[in-house]
C-alpha cells in the first residue's frame, strides 16, 4: 500500500525552483504529482477540507494533516486484524532516491514529514487506537510482556480545550495481542470539529501511549474550523542524558497547539540539519500541557556546536539554488530552433561538471545527472535539474559551482546505439553559465553528408 507524502516546505524549495513552486503544475508532475494520475483530485479535496492552500508553504502545512492520518490508518488498520486474518503489510514505498511527493515515510533529504510520524505512530509497540468506522478503542500490544492493569482512557476536547467527554476502563493487555476496550457512546451536541485524546497509562500512572484525532460532525467543510484556532505560544528546553537529547515541549499559551513539529537547525546558520530523528512529531499540545520527546540527531558540525532544536517554520526562508539556465529567454528561442522529433526520436541529456570551465572540479567531464526528454518537455527536465547549492558536489563533497556546469544534448533514435555515430545528429548546448551565453548557429557543413550538427557558443565549437 501507499498514498501521497507532502513533503515540508522545506524540502520542496530545495528541489522546486521559486518561479515553479506555485500553483501546482507540469514541474510538479516531474515529482510524481499530476492532475492525471494517482487519483490526484482526491487527494486534493481532502486537502482542500482545510480551506483551499493560497500557496506551496499553505498547501505543504495542510497535506501534513492528511498524510498523517492516510499512513497511520493503513498500518492501524493492519494493527486491528494482526492477529486474525492479516499477517503482513507492503508499502510502497520507504522513500525514494528522487524528490517526490508520494510514496515515501521518509524524504529524500531524510526529512520527515506527515506521513513518517503517522506511520510510526500506529507502529509502537504498545499502542492504543481507534478503529473504523465504529471508532472502537483497542489496545496493540506487539511486545513479549503482559501489561497488568493499564488504564485505558478517551476525551473527546473541543478547540477551546473544554472537555466533552470522557470515559476510562481499566483491563490487561496480553503479550503479542490486540485488546478489544469500548465503543464510544455518540454525543448530540458535539461541535463542527473537536479533538479525540486516546491516552494509554500503565499501573503506576506512566503514559504508554497517546493518539489524538481530529473529528467532525460530519460534514467534511468542518475541518476549516481548524483555521479559526488561535496562535499559541511552544517553549522548547533541552537536556542530555545518557548520551540522548531530551527535548521537553511545553505549551503555556490557554489555547490548543495543533500539529506541533520540529526541526534541528545549526546555532550560527539556522539551516535545518538532516538527518535528524524525533520521537514524536505533529503533535498537539493542550494548554498547559508538557510532552518530552527524544532527538537523535546527525554527528556535530565542523565548528563541534551540536544542533539545537526548534519549532518548525515553514515561512520564508529560501535555499540559494545553482541556476542551470542563465537566461531562459533565449533557451526557449534555442528550444524552439531545434528540430522536431519523427516518431521513435528523443533527446538525450546529460549534465556534467567540467574541469576545463572552472578549475574546482576535480574531474573533467564528470556527469550529474542525465535523462531522455521530447522537445515539449525538455525546458521543464533543464529546470528540475536545478537544484540547492551543494547538492552537485565533486568527489570530496566540496561543491560543484555553477559556473562549471554544461548542458550536453544529443538528438537520436530510441534504437541507437551510442557506439554508431553515423545514426544520430548530436547537440551540444552550453546554456549554464554565470554570464548570459551567446546564442547558437547552425554551422555551414552539410548535414545530409555530415550527419553530426553542430552549434557555436562564444565562438567556440563544441560536440560529442
């Protein structure tokens, strides 16, 4: 099983150049999210319960909830018949090596959006949950140990952070069982949205486990409550202990903080540091309400300062991109003079890294990235290839600067073989430059009897 996985703001800006980030579009399609395809409408209009995104920052902040609550329900619903006629679950995927916006726990970045803290959610060892669509509570205990006398308890809050209702039981939860504990009675007076606090504690008191809900009167515009909630203030203190960074998050504010997530950013340049894995995230915070969660972060920075941790923001701050187009004016007149492509034709590209343009590149003609594209396309495949600075690094992991990077493209049949260059017309585009490039001109050789084409940058020939 899968579903889509938004990735934060952060992580889009890095791949999604600023002039494509919105609204959603063919750039996007590159990143497996398409009008066409994976039942893209529905996955909008459960974001669009949240009131229609007004831009990418808006629509990742609201995706979060969705993805949430689609990857915690698929493994929950495993969870509720693990040990009747379920054995095991697929899914697809992991996370994947390209960015993208489905199919993945964790980012390419090893970000770790929605979709990662819903699944680890619903796979904690001892877990208490509610299962569609009679919203039964149950108990999953995956561990070897019997828990004796746990107390099994439900809320239901509204975004006021009154308490609605309430209801307690307290039972045994077997080894490698599932516990079956109440249905909820079904109130008449609820509001348009509220919050469900499942709260598991053991003999002596300890929280087990915590799983919150957001709930409607069914009607799916009530979500929109939710941007009605007013700003609450997080404190965040951290500690050491025994080689672990606890970090205690706090809520002091009288409201509810909803979906409370954070981030390990460097102290002196406030960029988020990735990898970095949290015990917990997305959480909401009742007013007053403390929760500790751990933090194993990446190894210390060149200078020994440890990250710190923060609040997630995604407002604002922009990554510095290495532009592969220098003036995307004339690539689009240098697109338009290619020629079109006869059936079973394409274009074939190739990024590299050259030592002869900039004398920081460890190897000449070091390719990055290469891909096949048509002619309606191949701006959109030049764009994507743009990407955060330092992203394109040489061998040592210094980075690759801009100023060496060239654009190579070869005009060929889906069936050629690239040792016969009698089959092919080769081009060579040199478009990535920190100076505008000159434009191209067709050489004055016979193409019928020379089927190698060439064009001419700065009054240089150059070709494969």
């Amino acid at each position: 099983m899968g579903s889509y996985a938004i990735p934060t703001a952060n992580t889009i800006r890095k791949f999604i150049a600023p002039e494509d980030q919105w609204p959603i579009n063919d750039v996007w399609a590159y990143h497996d999210m398409h009008h066409t395809t994976q039942n893209f409408g529905d996955f909008i209009n459960a974001v669009d319960r949240y009131g229609k995104p007004n831009s990418m920052e808006d629509f990742s902040r609201k995706s979060q909830f969705v993805t949430y609550d689609a990857w915690r329900n698929m493994l929950e619903a495993w969870n509720s018949r693990m040990w009747n006629n379920t054995t095991g679950l697929v899914l697809w995927m992991s996370h994947p090596a390209w960015p993208s916006m489905i199919w993945q726990t964790y980012t390419y970045d090893y970000e770790t959006p929605g979709s990662y803290f819903g699944a680890k959610k619903a796979c904690e060892p001892i877990h208490i949950q509610m299962n569609l669509p009679e919203n039964d509570i149950m108990i999953i205990n995956t561990t070897l140990h019997d828990y004796k006398s746990v107390t099994a308890n439900l809320r239901y809050i509204d975004l006021q952070g009154k308490e609605l209702y309430k209801k307690n039981i307290k039972l045994d939860a077997k080894a490698n069982s599932a516990t079956k504990c109440f249905i909820p009675e079904k109130g008449n007076s609820l509001p348009k949205l509220y919050l469900a606090r499942l709260e598991l504690k053991d003999a002596k008191g300890k929280v087990l486990s915590v799983n919150d809900y957001w709930m409607t009167d069914g009607n799916s515009k009530s979500y929109e409550e939710m941007n009605k909630l007013a700003t609450a203030t997080v404190d965040i203190k951290t500690t050491n202990s025994r080689g672990k960074i606890l970090v205690e998050v706090s809520n002091p504010s009288k409201v509810l903080a909803a979906a409370v997530k954070l981030n390990a950013v460097d102290k002196k340049t406030e960029e988020v540091l990735l990898p970095a894995y949290f015990s917990d995230g997305y959480i909401n915070l009742l007013a007053g309400e403390k929760r500790t969660i751990e933090l194993v972060p990446r190894s210390r920075g060149d200078d020994g300062q440890a990250a710190r941790p923060r609040q997630a923001q995604d407002q604002g701050r922009r990554h510095p991109v290495s532009r592969i187009i220098a003036d995307q004016d004339k690539v689009n007149e240098f697109i338009d003079w290619l020629p079109r492509l006869e059936e079973n034709e394409m274009f074939y590209t190739s990024l590299f890294a050259r030592s002869k343009y900039h004398d920081s590149v460890s190897a000449d003609k070091q390719q990055l990235k290469r891909f096949t594209s048509n002619k309606e396309w191949l701006l959109s495949k030049i764009i994507q290839s743009q990407s955060i600075f330092g992203s394109y690094c040489n061998k040592n992991g210094t980075a690759i600067p801009q100023e060496a990077i060239a654009i190579y493209i070869i005009w060929s049949r889906l069936s050629f073989s690239f040792r016969d260059s009698g089959d092919s017309a080769s081009f060579v585009s040199k478009i990535a430059r920190s100076h505008t490039p000159d434009m191209p001109e067709r050489n004055s050789k016979n193409e019928e009897q020379d089927p190698v084409c060439y064009f001419r940058f700065r009054h240089r020939q150059r070709h494969l």
